[in-house]
C-alpha cells in the first residue's frame, strides 16, 4: 500500500470503524486489504480495485455498480 495510508492507518484509531476500501492500480494488489484491516483494527468491508490499464467506461460500471451494493 502506499506510504501515506499506511502512516494514516498507524496514527489513527480506528478500532471498531468500518473502511470500504476502493483502490486505483496497474496490476496486482497483492494482500492490501488484509493488511489494511490488521494495520488499522477496522473491520474492512467489500473492497473495489480499478484496474489503471483498462477501459474507463467498464470501470465507471463497476464502480456505480460497487456504490450500489455498499449503498445497502
């Protein structure tokens, strides 16, 4: 993950709070979310990754599509 979330992640408390995590990427992501969740003692719902190299309109779906879901 990128160093300015994992410094906010260490800062703050954030046990007891949910993160929806969304996340911009050119590949492979790798354990991000689960390391956002031990990092952070949030619990950590659904996570959405948008892949940088794909079409923009796919991806536009997928994201309204995830705001719907979360949305519920």
């Amino acid at each position: 993950m990128a160093s300015p979330v994992n410094t906010f992640l260490n800062k703050y408390d954030l046990k007891g709070k949910t993160i929806i995590p969304v996340a911009t990427n050119g590949g492979w992501l790798g354990h991000t979310f689960e390391d956002i969740e031990r990092i952070s003692g949030a619990n950590v719902k659904e996570a959405l990754s948008l892949k940088y190299n794909q079409d923009v309109l796919t991806e536009e779906d997928k994201f309204n599509d995830f705001l719907e879901r979360i949305d519920d």
